[in-house]
C-alpha cells in the first residue's frame, strides 16, 4: 500500500472502518482540541468567524452523524454501515427541540440509501421534509482553505510523552457529545475510495485546532466562500496507528491525535511498524466537492411525490422556520 499522498489507499491512515473492528470492545470518540481537553469545549453553536459553518446542518445517525443536503436528504460515510431507521435533527442543531425524521426504506430501488460509486459517501432519504439544508462547495479546494469539522464522542485522553516532551493525546472515552473543531486544508489526495481533504494537527494552526478521532465519522467538513459556509467533505480517518516501538504483539500500540510523531512507530501488527516522520498526524475527509454533480443530481431534483410535498410546505409554511439557503 502507498503513502496518503501517493495515488492509491492510504497505508499509514488506518481507515475508521479497520478502527471499527474493535470499536466493539473499545468506545468511540470524538474531536480532540489541540487547545484544550475541556469536555464542555465547542459543544453549543459555534459564534464569531465560525458562525454558521455547518453546525445547525448535522443531524444523529445512529452513534455517528450526517449533513442535511436536500430537503430530504442527508449525506453521511458508507464505512460504518446502517444505523438504524431514524435520523435526529438535535436540539443542539437546531436551536430548539429534537426532531426524529424517518428514513425511506424505498430510496434508490429499495436499497435505502445510495452509495456514490468510488468514494466512501452514502446518501439517506427521509420521508418528511427538513427546514433547511446545506449549500455544496463547488469551487476550488487549495492548501490553505480554513475548514470546520463537527463529531461525536468524547475530548482528548492521556498525553502521549516521548523523552518527556508532550507530542500529542490519546483518542479518550466517548461521552456521546456532538462537537466543532476548525484546522487548515493541507492538500487533496487521490485514493481508492476517492480524493481526500488533509489537514494536519497543528501546534500553531487554527484558533480551534482539532482533528479527529473514532466516531467522528460522517461529520461534515465546511469551507468559507466568499461569507458563506458551504459542504465540502464528509469526515472519513485519520493516521495511526502508533507505538513506542516496532514489536509485534505486545499490545503496547495506541491511537492518538498527535502534533509530533517523532521518535514513535507508525503502522500495525499486521503491516508491521516503521518509524514516523516527523511533523503532525493528519485527519482526512472524503470529498463532497469532488462529487458536487452526482451528489446534486440525487439530493436537488426531487422525485414526483417529493415535490409535491415541498409545494404544500411551502403553501402552509412548512419550510418557514429558517430559510433554505442557496445552492452553489
């Protein structure tokens, strides 16, 4: 396997999926602040140059979450399977109360969902109408884009030292908590699950520096255009993972979000470890802008009925509650 910026499936970016195989047995995580390991952090609507950049668009997927795209439609990862037969609109979204929405079993030939061909992204279709969705980034995705990502699960855990300098922290435990994190666009790479947005876990980045770790897949990830916070990923892994040494077995390995990886192993006990390069870890997320046309051609023309129901929303005021912004 390559490299994550060479051409094909990253070697060093264990996907979440592979992380899922003993989420089982482990809880899943969230955002972790390079700033702070406060639990309380970035867990209500995001304020200032963050304002709305995505937070009131997330809804609950089962453990994970998803970004209203359509008026009937949510876009979220395929990597981490079903979650059930519901999505949740929170209360902490939507500034008001939860709202349950029901996914339509009869999308896309009775699939329930579609899965864009080539990546990691899967769209849900609900049979009630959202209030408001998400604009799509069509635009150019360059080094240096300030981003924000929103997860669910828990703060950073305990520090990782090498030579008694701190580098980073471990994923810490889950406490079910949606949370927002911004950080900076490194790059877009190729895969074989599609391009990637990179960003890394900077000690001098973003005002609220954060990456990601388990759980926090199928959070969005917003980029600024030109005033307005518009989809352009979908959450999708991280590096990992890591040890202090290159010895198989001794179940001394970890995951951690990491500003410094020197002087520690990346890899695993089935690919084997090779020293890590020096610098950050880095976070990765599919890319929505890469697939803006597939995407909008299945969330943005409505099927029959579905017009029909947005008509008479609009006739009683259904759609009133906030205004649909937008689409690019």
């Amino acid at each position: 396997m390559l490299r994550p910026s060479q051409a094909a499936f990253p070697r060093h970016a264990w996907v979440l999926v592979v992380f899922l195989l003993w989420a089982c047995a482990r809880p899943s995580e969230a955002i972790i602040f390079y700033s702070t390991g406060d639990v309380n952090h970035n867990t209500a609507a995001p304020t200032g140059s963050f304002e709305d950049s995505g937070w009131q668009y997330g809804v609950k997927y089962g453990s994970f979450l998803g970004t209203i795209i359509g008026a009937q439609y949510v876009i979220t990862a395929q990597h981490f399977g079903t979650q059930g037969t519901t999505l949740v609109h929170s209360g902490i979204f939507n500034g008001g109360a939860d709202v349950v929405y029901n996914i339509d079993a009869a999308f896309n030939g009775g699939a329930g969902y579609h899965d864009i061909a080539g990546t990691d992204l899967r769209i849900l279709k609900v049979q009630e109408l959202f209030p408001y969705y998400a604009p799509i980034f069509t635009g150019t995705l360059q080094a240096g884009l300030t981003l924000v990502t929103h997860g669910m699960g828990g703060p950073r855990g305990a520090e990782i030292l090498v030579g008694g300098d701190l580098q980073g922290w471990e994923h810490g435990p889950a406490d079910g908590t949606p949370r927002w994190g911004s950080n900076t666009i490194q790059s877009v790479i190729p895969s074989a699950i599609g391009d990637l947005i990179r960003a890394t876990f900077s000690a001098d980045g973003t005002t609220e520096e954060a990456t990601l770790s388990v759980g926090d897949s199928g959070g969005g990830v917003f980029v600024n255009d030109s005033g307005i916070w518009k989809l352009a990923g979908v959450n999708y892994s991280v590096d990992g993972s890591f040890d202090t040494n290159a010895i198989v077995g001794d179940g001394s390995e970890f995951n951690a979000a990491l500003f410094e990886r020197g002087g520690l192993y990346q890899g695993s006990d089935a690919f084997g470890w090779s020293p890590a390069p020096a610098g950050p870890s880095s976070m990765y997320a599919s890319s929505v802008t890469g697939n803006a046309a597939t995407i909008m051609s299945i969330a943005l023309v409505p099927e029959p009925h579905s017009a029909l129901l947005v008509m008479t929303a609009l006739a009683t005021g259904g759609l009133q509650r906030r205004r649909v912004k937008p689409q690019a």
